[in-house]
C-alpha cells in the first residue's frame, strides 16, 4: 500500500513541475518571438537544474543504495544526459507549437 506521504511528494512534484513548465515555455516563447536564433542553451541549463532539485526534493527516496551497472556505466552519471535530450525533445516541440501559433 502507497502511504499518503508518498502521494502527498508525488502530488507537490506535479504540482511544481507543472508551474515551472509554464514559466519555461512564457519564457521560451519570449525569447524566440525576440530573436528565432538566440543561444538559449542558459535558460535550458537553469530548466534543467531546476528540475533535478524538484526531483531531489520530491522524488527521491533516501536510504536507497545506487549501484553501478556492469562495464562501469551507472544510472546516475547518465542522468543529466537524459534531460539535456528531454530539453531538447522539450525545445522542439515548443518550435513546433509557435509555428502552429503563428500561422
């Protein structure tokens, strides 16, 4: 059984995660309407790192031993590479949808 704490963290995380996705894209959709080849790749860094102290925040579960997979390869190192494509996944389908906007 799920306890209520557990739901209540889960809860917060969607709930934060949600906001900060809004304030992304108003941020984003600014900075592309001001200039479609602006380097945004600070504004991504500081999604990302917000997103990680979300995660750390409400999703982490203490007490957990982080193994290493074999040939040295652990799910933490990758992490960051993960969001640095789910930014980019992110990115592109902002494009797509202002494209939808504007036309």
């Amino acid at each position: 059984m799920v306890s209520s704490k557990v739901v209540s963290k889960k809860t917060e995380f969607i709930r934060h995660i949600s906001a900060l996705n809004g304030s992304f894209f108003e941020w984003f959709q600014e900075q592309y309407d001001k200039d479609h080849y602006a380097d945004l790749s600070d504004g991504v860094q500081d999604y990302i790192d917000y997103v990680h102290q979300l995660q750390d925040r409400y999703l982490k579960e203490y007490g957990e031993v982080l193994t290493f997979g074999s040939g040295g390869n652990c799910t933490v190192s990758c992490e960051p590479r993960n969001m640095y494509i789910a930014a980019s996944i992110l990115i592109n389908k902002l494009l797509i949808l202002l494209q939808i906007v504007d036309s």
